[in-house]
C-alpha cells in the first residue's frame, strides 16, 4: 500500500471527498446497491425490547407447562 502524506484539514477533506466518491462508483460498477437506497433496519432499542418480550412469552410458557 502505498503511503500518503496528507496533512491538514483541507487536504485531509479533499482527500476523503475523492476517496467515497471512488468507492461509490466502485458500487456502481459492480452492479451493488448505492447505501441511500438499501432498506432501513429496525432501531437496535426496537430489537432489544422484542427480544425481551419474546422472553417473558417463553419463560410464561415454560412456567404454565409446568
């Protein structure tokens, strides 16, 4: 890999700006799709507290089975 000898902020931004323009034509390229049109996952909250409720279902279960 070869080094860069980027320095300062313009220069860093610059650099940044051609890199993800780069890599956004690399998915184009490659037939992918683009981050803004990929579906929206759920919240990693929305996820936790289903987890949790599908847990309370099954320890109701186990406990009524008894």
């Amino acid at each position: 890999m070869e080094s860069s000898n980027v320095r300062g902020e313009e220069a860093a931004s610059r650099t940044h700006f051609m890199v993800g323009g780069k890599v956004r034509q690399t998915i184009k390229d490659i037939g992918s799709v683009l981050p803004e049109h990929l579906p929206t996952e759920k919240h990693i909250k929305e996820v936790k507290k289903e987890i949790k409720q599908q847990e309370r279902i099954e320890k109701k279960k186990i406990k009524e089975s008894v």
